[in-house]
C-alpha cells in the first residue's frame, strides 16, 4: 500500500521553532502505471512536497526515497506546505489555503488567510495554529475555530494528539485534547520568566530560560525544576521532542548545540555558520544552515553524522518531522528533498514526477521484487519495515496530592507592617515549591523554604489575619490562618530637623540660624536645642514651633559650627549640624565719607578753622549699633563714639571737631574707613 506524508514551510522568525509532529497523505498514489489508488488506501507517512513550477504536490516516501504519488494545484503559492487529514488535504500558504478531498483528488474550495499559520498533522488534525491572531482551526469537512485570545508561541504535540501552546501575553501553558473545541490553560509560567515548549519522554515539558530549568507539566502545574546545568539563551530554538532522552536547544548567536539530560547539559561547538532551524528524529538531531545551504545530523553523544548540501535554488526553509520518525528538509523550489533517517543518514530525492528516484540510494531494509514481464516501467519495491521494539512501561509515578496546611503560623505587628511565621508543611507526594501568603488587600509568594517574612505597607490601626498556603506540582494545599493583629504608629523621638542654614554678612558680628520641622514620630515635637562654638560651646532652647534663631555677638572672623536637635516626650532625636567658614557678601556695598561740617568753637578750637567732621554712612546693616573713630594724619585716632544705624541702612552725623588745617582727616565704621579729608583753613 502506497503512503502519504506531507511538506512544511515555516515563516522565518529567529525566535522559534515549528518541528510538526507527523506527516499526512493528499495525493494521486500510483502502481506500475499511472493509475490512482482508492481513497480507503492513503495512509499517513512519508513527507509532501509542492513544487510550484510544476503545479504539483510530490510525495516521497521515506522508506524507498521513492517519489510516489502527486496532485496537480491550480495557481499555487511558492513555499505553501502541504497537510492531510481523513478525507480531504490543504495546501497552505502566506495568503490563501487551498483545499481538496482525497477520494475525487479535485480542488474543493479556496480561502483567504491574513496571517501565515502552523500546520500541525496530529491524529485528530491537522490543526492551523495563527500565532498573532490568537487562534487555532480544526480543518475537516466541518472547520472549527477554537479562540486563544491572545498571541502564541511555538506549538508542540504529544504521542497522545494533544496540542500544546504558550499564551505569551498572560505567560500561561494551554492544552487542546484531542477531539476538544476549547483550549484549558492550568499552567502559569513564573511571571517575567521566558522560556519554550517540548516533548520530553513523552510528556509536554516548560524549558524555563530565565532559571535554566526543565520542567514537566503535569495536572497540578510545572514539577519541579532539573537544572540544564549550563546558560541557555532566552532566544533558543527547542526541539519539539527529544534525541534519545535529552532536550535539544540551537543556540543561533552563539553557535552552539546543547543536549541536556537530567545530568545537565552537553555542548557542542558548531562550525560557522547561520543556523536556521533544529528537529529531531527520535535518535540524532538535524540543523540547517541557511548560508552553507547544508543540511547538518548530530548523534546523542553530540558528534557530527553528516554534512549535506541542500540542492536547488535559493536558502532552504527550516525542518518538517514526518510521522514515520524521519525528518525531512526541502529545497527552495520544492524540486528537491532531503531525507534523514534515523541513524543519522541522509539522502536526496528529486521532486519533479513519478517514479523511481532518478537517483537512487541504496537502502538494507527494502527488498526488491522480480521484474514484472513485458514493457513498462519498473515495479515500485515492496516496503518491508522492521518490526518496532516494543518499548518497556514505564514505573508507576506514585501519586502526589496538594500540601498540608503550613502549622504555627503566627504574626506580630509593627509600625504599618507584620512580621509573618510558620512551620513547613506536609509535601504530600511531592517537594513543597513555594508559598503563598495572603491579607486582605494583598498577597506575596515565597520559595518552598521559606519560614517568615515581613508585610510592609500596612494602615495603622487596621485589624489584618494572615493565611499561609503551600504549594507543589499537584497543586495548592489547605491555608493556616493567624491571629488577629493591628500595626500600630511606634511613638519614638523626633527626627532630625531638616535645611538647616548659617546666615552671617562678612563685617557682621550676629547670624541667623534657620531650620525645617522635624518629624515628630508619634509625638509632637515640643523645642528645639541650639548649640554653638563660640567662647567655649554656647546654647540655647526654643519652643517647638519656632524654625529661626539668631546667634548674636559671634562674628565669622573663625568658622561657625551650629547644631539643632529636636525634642519631644519620647527623647530628644538626632541632631542636625552645619558649618559656615566665610562670611556672605553684603548686598550692598558699605560705605563711609567724611567732609567738613559745621563750625564749632568746641575743645578750645577756635573759627574759623574749627568745625565738625560731616559723617555720611550707606548699606550698613539696618538698626546696627556700631562705634565710629576719627583718624588724623598727624595723631592717629582721635576718639571714638557709638552710634545706631537707622532702618535704612544709613546714617548722617558731624561728630568730632578738627581745628588744625592742611592735615587728612577720616573715620573708621564697624571696619569699613572712608575717604581720606583735607582738613581746610577756613
């Protein structure tokens, strides 16, 4: 009996790898003339191939490297991939999917598509997966869409005809059974964690790329983490299934194949190259690489099967796994296939017609018939197939059920927190993965061996109860709740008072200290304590209110270190200290002149030399008591006296009288001296 399979060509994302997991029939099968077999003789094996020039679909068959069987299609699209189910085949493309039954082998409908699907062949398939779109189509004489509502990774199957699928956006594992209309999504992947889907001895399995992790999905959600032992980038390209037990990862930038068992992880080194694409047959594992146009086989062990040329036009498409364990890489124009078996064997098959591969492979398993008498063209040999080892069953897994309830949970209160404890709990069949607890208003989740931790963000004076719940593959256990507890404001002592500040005028004897508020911590703040380095340590208090005070007397001739503490009823708090070593420019520059004045008959001076000195004083500080000393050229000072600036910063006066002429006269105020007078005759 003749057998179909089908061709695949994926869309060329760098960040996934579509391996389909068996191969389908949709084709005119022929015998030693060109007659079509009956539709009741398809069956599911081998690969198909469209060969657009030609407007063909070729089937080859694994076993043979026989092409034998092909269907003509009307205006196919270059690179569409051929699936089948039990009565009718498809031919998908980027923008149309063209379908045909398999008994009349006519074209049957043609519809649009607004997104280049995943063509899985499945028992209860094939299935088109829309990645962006978020949905996922049963073909068949009756179509149905199943809603994923939301975009999704790259797709895996189990033996079983189970779908698998990564929901990207929530980060949560979706299964379709076999024969279901609804997806069920019981698996959430840690948040922020990235990773890909495989099939794993049998069983869909998460590679966690965040924490460089296998795990098994099973009923209860991810089991428990087997390290890769090795950094897996997050942009690796899984194999759907596994190479003989071990998950096979191509990590494209860096070049390298990893094959990791649960002993860890085996890398090998690959030669240069822009690898494209990663598949599994069961016992080695196939690369493409796009530039070399070569097809690449590794064993289990990591060493290099063969190294083969891609024939036929431009770069290939990535790899299509057939149902038969074989795997299969097309050529461009569809006019080529390679096949490789499962040793690792590679052999090439020309997709341009019917018959025997015009260039024939031998192969030990086939056995060829006696020619038939007469002309006509050779029979097809017979596919003898070896029988397959049964496999031993597996050791039963004994069953794990969820965790106990954690004991001994207890909390204790603090200032808009609590601090949350526990005992462990029972495992129940299964390694405890973590912890949930949970208040109203929130929850948090801790590793599995966690015993407390501290809730932050509380409201004072709220009652909370806390309940800890454990977790493990089969799922979350009972919760334990706490007693009632109420944080509480801590009253302690005060802050530290904030933007404090020196203010002192170069030439000025006082400054003013400023501050902000200190917190008060649960009781008001009732004063502030001032110290300063002046004449040993000098200080003062003020009451809690006030923000300012003035140090008088102290002058900035050496630096001047002040600090402020705050106090209430719980203590005094920590100080706040600043150090001012300079004076502040004044706003306005000071200035002092002198001319003469009034005439006097004071001190025995006689007119009209005699006469007050005329005194006129700017941009002193306002209100300042200062002194005032007269100066002569000939006597150096002459006396001195006090005066008070007005509130203007100003001050006019005649004070001292000078009777000796043709001598300089002049004053000294607060340190600033003015001009130098020539004292007249009259």
């Amino acid at each position: 009996m003749s057998r179909g399979g089908r061709g695949r060509h994926a869309a060329k994302t760098p960040g996934a790898l579509i391996v389909l997991a068996c191969a389908a029939v949709l084709a005119v099968a022929l015998t030693g003339a060109t007659k079509p077999l009956s539709g009741m003789e398809f069956g599911q094996d081998g690969h198909w191939v469209l060969n657009a020039a030609a407007g063909m679909v070729f089937h080859v068959d694994g076993a043979s490297k026989y092409v034998d069987a092909a269907a003509p299609i009307p205006d196919p699209e270059k690179g569409s991939q051929v699936v089948q189910g039990d009565t009718g085949g498809y031919v998908v493309g980027s923008s149309k999917i063209t379908g045909f039954g398999k008994s009349s082998l006519t074209v049957e409908d043609t519809k649009p598509l607004s997104e280049r699907p995943v063509a899985l062949e499945v028992t209860g398939g094939p299935y088109l997966v829309f990645r962006q779109a978020g949905t996922v189509v049963r073909l068949g004489k009756t179509p149905v869409t199943i809603p994923a509502d939301g975009k999704l990774g790259a797709p895996v199957v189990t033996r079983e005809g189970s779908l698998w699928l990564h929901r990207v956006d929530r980060n949560a594992l979706c299964e379709l059974p076999k024969g279901a209309d609804r997806l069920a999504c019981p698996v959430a992947v840690p948040s922020g964690h990235s990773g890909a889907l495989t099939v794993a001895n049998g069983r869909p399995s998460f590679v966690d790329t965040t924490t460089d992790a296998l795990r098994e999905i099973t009923p209860g959600g991810l089991g428990d983490p087997v390290p890769l032992g090795v950094d897996w980038p997050n942009d690796v390209l899984v194999a759907s299934t596994d190479v003989g037990g071990k998950v096979a990862g191509l990590d494209q930038r860096g070049k390298k194949l990893y094959l990791m068992d649960k002993t860890g992880t085996k890398t090998v080194p690959l030669d240069d190259g822009n690898y494209v694409g990663i598949a599994s047959s069961g016992a080695v594992v196939a690369l493409v690489d796009k530039d070399k146009k070569a097809l690449v086989t590794y064993g289990v062990d990591g060493v290099k099967r063969d190294d083969r040329p891609i024939p036929g036009g431009d770069a290939p498409v990535p790899l299509v796994k057939g149902e038969d364990g074989r795997v299969y890489v097309d050529g461009a124009e569809g006019t080529h296939v390679l096949v490789v078996d499962q040793d690792g064997a590679v052999s090439p098959v020309q997709a341009t017609g019917v018959g025997k591969n015009p260039d024939p492979v031998p192969q030990p398993d086939p056995v060829k018939p006696d020619p038939a008498p007469g002309p006509g063209p050779e029979p097809k040999p017979k596919d003898v197939r070896k029988p397959e080892t049964p496999q031993p069953p597996k050791p039963p897994v004994a069953p794990a059920s969820p965790p106990g309830a954690p004991g001994g949970v207890t909390a204790t209160a603090g200032d808009g927190s609590a601090t949350v404890k526990w005992s462990a709990a029972n495992p129940n069949g299964a390694p405890i993965t973590g912890y949930r607890v949970s208040w109203p208003g929130g929850s948090k989740t801790l590793g599995g061996g966690t015993r407390t931790t501290t809730i932050t963000g509380l409201e004072n004076g709220t009652s909370y109860v806390f309940t800890v719940e454990a977790v493990n593959r089969a799922g979350t256990g009972a919760g334990a709740d706490s007693a009632a507890v109420t944080p509480r404001t801590v009253a302690k002592p005060p802050g530290k008072p904030g933007a404090l500040k020196i203010a002192i005028k170069t030439g000025e004897a006082n400054a003013t200290v400023t501050w902000s508020a200190a917190a008060a911590n649960g009781s008001p703040v009732t004063g502030y304590h001032v110290e300063w380095n002046r004449d040993g340590v000098a200080s003062a208090d003020v009451e809690g209110g006030v923000r300012s005070f003035t140090l008088r007397g102290v002058g900035i001739e050496s630096p001047l270190k002040v600090t402020v503490t705050a106090e209430n009823a719980n203590g005094v708090g920590q100080g706040a200290t600043a150090t001012k070593n300079e004076g502040d420019e004044p706003d306005v520059k000071r200035t002092a002149t002198v001319s003469r004045g009034k005439t006097t008959t004071a001190d025995q001076c006689d007119p009209p030399v005699c006469a007050f000195m005329r005194i006129v004083l700017k941009g002193f500080t306002p209100n300042k008591a200062i002194t005032i000393t007269a100066m002569t050229s000939d006597q150096g000072p002459h006396g001195s006296k006090p005066f008070t600036i007005k509130a203007d910063g100003t001050l006019t006066t005649e004070a001292f009288s000078m009777g000796t002429p043709d001598r300089d006269v002049w004053v000294i105020a607060d340190g600033v001296e003015s001009n130098h007078f020539r004292w007249p005759s009259s």
